[in-house]
C-alpha cells in the first residue's frame, strides 16, 4: 500500500484511541532494555541521596542525624563510595566527568566553560548527534511523571471526560531555549537548572531526603505535569523542555532514524498515537524530536517500521501482508 495522508476513518480512529489502548508487543527486547536503562536512571536519582545521607551517618552524624530517613539510612551496612556521583546534569562516573549537553551550553552562555567542562561535555556532544534525542526516552527521570500523566489522561478519557490536547508549534522549544541562554548571558546566572525536570528532581531527591521537604523544583514539576495532563499530552517534554531542545538540535544529522516499509503500512495509525512527541512514523513525518524510544516500532502489528542506522527498511516480500497482524 503506497504512503498517504490519514484517511478520514483513520482519522476518526485515532481520535479514539489513547496510549493506554496499546500494546508494545514486538520489538519487546528493545523495549526492555530501554525500560532497564530507565528504571536503573530514575533508581540511581532517587537512590543516590539515600546513599549519601547513610554514608554521612557513618562518617558524621550532623545534618543526616535530623533526617526522617536518618533510621533507614541507619539500617544499611557502612556503604562504600558509590559509583555514580551527582545529576543526570553532571555525573561523575568511576570517576570520569560527564556533563549534560545542556548543562554545557547553559555554562556557555554564562561564559563559565573551561577545558574541564569542554572534556567532560565531549563524550556526549559526540554521542548525541549519532544516537539522537535518545537521552529522553531512555534516561530522563520525568519519564514516570510522564506515564503518570498520560495514564490519568486515559483514565478521565474513559470516565467521559474530554481533555484538551493543545499542540504548540515546534519552534517553540527551541524559543524557550534561546530565551533562557540569552537570559543567561545576560544575567551571568544560569538558568536552565531552575527548570530542567532532570536537574530539578535530582535536587528535589536531596532536599526531600536531608532536609525533610519540597521546595519550588516540585512546584514547577507538578506544574509540568497538570500542563501534560489537562493541556497537553506530552507537552512540556514536545513543546517547552530546554533540554530536548538542546538535544534536538544536536540530533539533526543523527543516522539513527525510525524508518518505514510503505509496502506494509495499512495506515492503522497506532504508531502516531503511541508517540509522545508528537512525531508521525505513518506519514514518514520524522524530524530531530524523536527520542528513538522505539514505541512506534513495537506497536504497528504488520512490523512496517525499524529503527535503523542510515539505511531504509527491507522485509521480506512474505512479511508484505498488510493488516495480517491485526
Ligand atoms: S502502526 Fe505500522 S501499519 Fe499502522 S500506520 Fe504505523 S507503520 Fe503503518
Ligand atoms: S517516532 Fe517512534 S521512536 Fe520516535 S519518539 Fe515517536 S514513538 Fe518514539
């Protein structure tokens, strides 16, 4: 079946269905590692504060002594110096140095970049522009915020409740980027921090744990996700984050794409439903802001779309059965 815009009961069908409809039901070792990957990052945000709070029990009681979680920390056995140290922002990995791409351009408007910071971005300004906006799907710790929203979305979607899903223009983000850098060269302050979920709930995670409380990180996160969920599925993740922006641009030439076998398509739009971003698999309108997140892949049931590197999709002229699989 040749490539075609969405026909009118397509159209239709998609209105209907919500993410909570399908299934990833191929492709399931890809998604269980990204799913690994995922859960191991969100673990590692929240759990890191835990290890630390144990380790200054250990060491000296101060202000770990006064934490609520003080007698669970207690329970531990002396811990030994972890692995991973920091943010998703800066992370120092058995003890070398990464850094966001976001967190470098941030350090660059605020002119604060020395040859520390360009070896620490290095590794990943590399990595991105190969494996594209992967950073989003497979690592960022507002993915389960995200699932939250998307499941109560569809929960009130059944309950009858009609929810708004408003489609900012894609220039958006990268105007909220712009605005933010040039705010911060301005102000020699950095101020993506102040509103990139990962780095804002990473800092949450410590302050819950030493100091018992939440602080504006969490306002703005749950502000982000009562946008996601009763203005705009996926919103802040498709329309306003200044890290997928970043990301995005870096990924412009990235050779890891989602690509389909036109052959095989029967235009069920499942795959345009299953993205959060907003991209469209069924028509091949793909662009930077793909998190190769690989849902699209392991939704369609006639198995038309890869992820591939740098070259387009071939089947086998028996796996050519267009709605068999339904
Ligand atoms: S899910 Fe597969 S068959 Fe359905 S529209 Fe997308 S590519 Fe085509
Ligand atoms: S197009 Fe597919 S791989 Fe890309 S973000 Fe959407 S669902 Fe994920």
């Amino acid at each position: 079946m040749a490539s075609k815009s969405p026909s009118a009961s397509a159209a239709a069908a998609r209105a209907r269905l919500s993410t909570a409809d399908l299934r990833l039901q191929r492709w399931l070792r890809y998604q269980r590692v990204r799913r690994a990957t995922l859960a191991l990052s969100v673990l590692w945000v929240l759990g890191l504060p835990l290890w630390h709070l144990a380790r200054d029990l250990f060491e000296s009681a101060g202000l770990a002594a006064g934490s609520r979680w003080a007698v669970l920390a207690a329970l531990s056995a002396r811990p030994p110096n972890p692995p991973l140290l920091g943010a998703p922002w800066t992370v120092s990995l058995f003890g070398l140095e990464l850094l966001d791409p976001t967190a470098f351009v941030s350090l660059l408007a605020a002119r604060a970049v020395d040859w520390h910071v360009v070896l620490g971005a290095l590794p990943l300004l590399v990595l991105v522009p190969f494996l594209g906006r992967f950073f989003c799907g497979w690592l960022c710790p507002y993915l389960p915020v995200l699932a939250a929203s998307n499941g109560l979305r569809a929960l009130l979607a059944r309950a009858g409740l009609r929810l708004p899903d408003l489609k900012l223009p894609r220039w958006t983000q990268y105007a909220v980027l712009a605005g933010l850098l040039s705010a911060t060269a301005v102000a020699q302050t950095q101020l993506i921090p102040l509103v990139y979920p990962p780095s804002l709930i990473a800092r949450e995670a410590y302050r819950a744990v030493f100091q018992g409380s939440l602080g504006g990180g969490a306002v703005f996160i749950l502000g982000a996700f009562l946008f996601d969920t009763f203005g705009s599925r996926a919103g802040f993740c498709r329309s306003l984050c200044p890290g997928g922006a970043t990301f995005a641009l870096l990924s412009v030439r990235s050779p890891v794409k989602v690509r389909r076998e036109p052959a095989a398509c029967t235009d069920c739009t499942l795959c345009d439903v299953v993205c959060n971003l907003g991209q469209q698999p069924m028509t091949d309108k793909l662009d930077m802001g793909c998190e190769r997140c690989g849902k699209c892949v392991s939704v369609c049931p006639t198995d038309a779309l890869r992820i591939e590197i740098g070259k387009p999709v071939t089947l086998a002229p028996e796996a050519v059965t267009p709605g068999a699989a339904r």
